[in-house]
C-alpha cells in the first residue's frame, strides 16, 4: 500500500485526497507510508544521473 500512496502524493493527492479515496486508511496510516518510504530510501544507495 505505500507504493500506492506514493504514486497517488506524486499524481497531486493530498492526504485528505487519499483518505476520501482510501477510507479504510486514517492520515496516521498515510504518514506511516511516506515514513516507512523514507526510511528505505535512505538505506538505498542513490546513483546520480550522468
């Protein structure tokens, strides 16, 4: 479910957007989502493009 609400925050979705569309999801559940993305993406080696 993260990957889903990061690609609904990158289309322009607010989190209330997203708990409209998701109403099983509260904004706790929606912050835990961009968190737990965070945290892997800074586990996650970045390469820059050349």
């Amino acid at each position: 479910m993260a990957k889903n609400i990061l690609g609904l925050i990158a289309g322009d979705y607010l989190v209330e957007r997203i708990i409209e569309t998701y109403p099983e999801l509260s904004r706790e559940d929606v912050v835990d989502a961009l968190d737990y993305a965070s945290q892997v993406i800074d586990e996650e080696k970045v390469i820059p493009r050349a």
